[in-house]
C-alpha cells in the first residue's frame, strides 16, 4: 500500500454519450422528452358519418346484450336523443353482415360532403331481403361513383 498520491493517467470524461431512439411530445402547453419513436401521425382525413354511426349501433347492441343498458329508450336517455333517432341507428344493425362491413371500412373523406349518408342507406335497412339489399347496395354504390366523377368535372 503506498502513502501517496496517485495520479491517473487517463482524465476522466467530461461528456456522457446515451445512446437510444426519443422523442418530443406536447404536454399541454409543454414539451416533454418521451423514450422511443415518436408515434405515426394519424391518417388525414375524417370517418364518414355512417360508420360511426354503424359501430355506434354495434356499441349499443352489445350494451344491451350485456345488460348495462335495458332498452333503446334508456339509450335514448343516456345520448340524449329521441327514441326514434335510437331506432334510425339501431336500423343499421338490419342491413346484411357484409354491407355492413363495406359501410365500416369506407375511405375517409378528406373534404367536402360525405359521399354517403344515413338517408342513403336507411332504404336498405328497411329491406329485409340480404339479396336484394346487396343489388340496391350495388347500385347505390354506383350513384356514388358517378356523382363524384360529375363534381371532378
């Protein structure tokens, strides 16, 4: 053991290197430093009308069903609308499984009006043929088509 001092060789850093991915999010009126990659911007563009309203009356269903909520009318009450509007949504659920799933997955609108509208497709749900709803669906679609080609003009 020696009684004296020692001197290291090798100065001692005076930086420190992280590596690692982050990321700035806002907090409010603040800028926080968040670990990892800043998360994908979401896709422009608005989910037309009908598709909310459609995963509304499957959100309804399902309420239902598991006994939170009794009936439309308390549906109604807690959405504050009227019964009939419940019913109008609730409709929706009448339409075939796969148009259903066609009016989910519409493309989302950028701008301008939504090509198709609850008034659109209310004809359908009232059909309860699911053959003759995918041949009025078809040329519902295609109305939809030809209109926006006509605005393009």
């Amino acid at each position: 053991m020696s009684t004296g001092t020692t001197t290291n060789p090798t100065p001692a850093p005076s930086t420190l290197t992280v590596a690692g991915t982050i990321h700035f999010a806002r907090r409010g009126r603040t800028k926080e430093l968040r670990v990892g990659p800043a998360p994908v911007p979401p896709e422009p563009g608005r989910v037309p009308r009908v598709s909310r309203l459609l995963a509304l009356a499957l959100r309804f269903e399902d309420l239902i069903r598991c006994g939170e909520v009794t009936d439309h009318a308390e549906l109604a009450r807690l959405g504050h609308v009227t019964r009939a509007r419940v019913s109008q949504i609730m409709a929706l659920l009448h339409l075939a499984p796969d148009i259903q799933e066609a009016l989910l997955f519409l493309p989302k609108v950028n701008r301008g009006r939504d090509p198709l509208v609850l008034k659109d497709v209310r004809p359908l749900a009232a059909t309860p043929d699911w053959p003759r709803q995918r041949k009025m669906w078809r040329a519902l679609l295609q109305r939809c088509v030809a209109a926006r080609t006509e605005e393009a003009k």
